[in-house]
C-alpha cells in the first residue's frame, strides 16, 4: 500500500514538475515577444533621506504585462531571462528607457532625484554592458554620480573575480554603484572591502523583523551592518520599510536612507513625479 502511495507522489512530482517547466519555455518564448511589443515597462519606488525625509533617488523596477496571464513578476522572469541571452537585450531596455524617463523628469521638473536600477549577474559578464552604461549617459546627459548600479550580494559572489573587474570599469565611468539584497549571501568582509562599492542595501528580511516579538536580533544584526558599512565609507539603505515603527528604529540605528511601502510603492514616473514636484 504504501508502495502505491508513493508512486502516486512521484507521478504527481512528475505532473507538476512537467507543468512548471513548459509554463517556463512558452514565458521565455513570449518575453522574447514582450519585448519588441511593448509589454515590458519601467515602475520607481522612492529612495528617502532619513534625516531630511526627501526622495533622493528612485529605483527602476521593471514590469511585464503579459496580454493573457496579465502582471508577471521580476521574480519569475528575471531569471528565466538570464538563463538564455535574453537578459542583455532587456537589460539594454532597461537601461535606455530608465535613464531616458529620469532625465527627461529631472528636466521637466527642475529635480536632482538620482537613479538606481538593478543588474544581473550575467550582464556583468558581458563586455557590451560598460559602453551600453556610457552611451545611455551620453544620449540623456545624466551626470554619471547620479546613476547607481545595484548589483545583488550573491550576484557578487558568484564570481568575486569577473565582479570586481566589471565594478572597476563601470566605476570608471564615473557611476554609483550598489550591492543590493545585503545580508542574504555569504560574503566575507574582506572580499566586500577590495570591491568599489558606494552603497550596501539591507535586505527586506531584516527590516521585517524589527519590532516583531522574539525577533529583536533583526536590530542587533541592522546595528552592526550600519556600523561596518560606514567604517567602509558606505551609505546604508534599508529595503521593505512598511511601518512607523520600523522607520523610527532605523532612525535610532543611524540607517541613511531607506525605501518601502511605508513611503511609496513601485508606480509609473507619470504617476510618481507630479506627486515629487514642489
Ligand atoms: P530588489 O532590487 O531588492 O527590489 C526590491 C523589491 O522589494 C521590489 O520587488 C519591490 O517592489 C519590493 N518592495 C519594495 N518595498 C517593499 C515593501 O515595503 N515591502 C515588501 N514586501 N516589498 C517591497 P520587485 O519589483 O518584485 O523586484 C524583485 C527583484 O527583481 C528586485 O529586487 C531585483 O532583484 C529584480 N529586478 C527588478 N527589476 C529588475 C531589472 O530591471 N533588472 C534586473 N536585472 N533585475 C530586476
Ligand atoms: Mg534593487
Ligand atoms: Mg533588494
Ligand atoms: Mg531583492
């Protein structure tokens, strides 16, 4: 019996597992298409000064309104990208279009918002992605120390080598740069402190659970990330701020800036900047 039991599982693993992987080969398919239709856009979440309580920077957050399964995450099609050579081309998109929409708005609006926007792992390796950086700064105009790069902390550590060169040469062009997702990899301090980094971002998961009943280490690991990081010279941003609470405590932990519901959620720059404006 329970042999039968058990052979159901698998069949069930096996249906399943079928499932997930066609719904991954017609995504990858139809993002192909996504991208040359249109369907692919741009929403910023605002980055807040602590001290001042200004937005100072938005982060480019991109979307995918897929014409059938409607609002497709990052999540799930950031990584499907990258498993072919799909990435570069929707990171060039992304590039292009957030820098176009950022200083078209700065201009507009006489604003100094900086931008930051994420980058994957494999366009790091790809040696179109400096001169793709450079060109977006020099068609827009964007002073380059008002564009950052985030690039996640197992990203990073994928390769700390090929990293580290591609960091230089981008930090040669004069930009920010980032690691985003802090807390979630296991990078040593030594391997942090030979990298150009300007900016480490607090993972969400920290920030979740200051002010939680049994989870108040959440505030003792924040206090020693901020204090490592600015011994490093780095500016600290808190990611997923949702309550009062948590915002008063990365105060009092001396956090720089920080983003999240509590402030703003991800929305279009036409829905954004009028609200910034004055
Ligand atoms: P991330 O860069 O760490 O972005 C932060 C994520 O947290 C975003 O999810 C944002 O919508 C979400 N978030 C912001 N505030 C809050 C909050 O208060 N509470 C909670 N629970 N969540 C909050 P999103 O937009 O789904 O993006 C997920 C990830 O996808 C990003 O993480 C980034 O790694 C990746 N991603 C997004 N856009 C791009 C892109 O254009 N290129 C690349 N390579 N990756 C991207
Ligand atoms: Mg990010
Ligand atoms: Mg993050
Ligand atoms: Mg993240």
């Amino acid at each position: 019996e329970a042999k039968t039991r058990g052979r159901g599982r698998y069949e069930f693993f096996d249906v399943e597992l079928r499932e997930r992987v066609q719904r991954q080969l017609r995504l990858e398919q139809d993002l192909r298409e996504a991208v040359v239709d249109g369907q692919l856009w741009m929403a910023y979440q605002p980055v807040v000064d602590l001290r001042t309580c200004r937005t100072v920077a938005v982060e480019g957050l991109m979307r995918w309104h897929h014409p059938t399964h409607g609002a497709i995450s990052p999540v799930e099609f950031i990584p499907l990208a990258e498993e072919s050579d799909l990435i570069n081309l929707i990171g060039d998109y992304m590039l292009r279009t957030t820098t176009e929409e950022i200083a078209s708005q700065r201009a507009a609006r006489n604003l100094d918002t900086r931008l930051t926007v994420n980058l994957s792992a494999r366009q790091l390796d790809d040696a179109a992605l400096v001169p793709t950086v450079e060109e977006a700064l020099r068609r827009t105009g964007l002073p380059p120390q008002t564009l950052c790069l985030e690039i996640t902390e197992s990203a990073l550590m994928r390769d700390p080598e090929v990293a580290g060169g591609a960091l230089s040469a981008l930090r040669g062009l004069g930009v920010r740069l980032a690691i985003d997702d802090f807390g979630t990899g296991y990078s040593s301090l030594a391997q942090l402190w030979r990298l150009p980094l300007d900016t480490l971002k607090i993972d969400q998961s920290f920030v979740a659970g200051i002010g939680r009943p049994g989870k108040s280490e959440a505030e003792a690991i924040i206090r020693g990330i901020v204090t490592m990081a600015h011994s490093m010279g780095l500016t600290v941003i808190a990611e997923g701020v949702e309550t009062d609470r948590q915002l008063e405590v990365l105060r009092e932990l001396n956090c720089d800036q920080a983003q999240g519901y509590r402030f703003g959620r991800p929305v279009s720059a036409g829905e954004l900047f009028p609200r910034m404006a004055g």
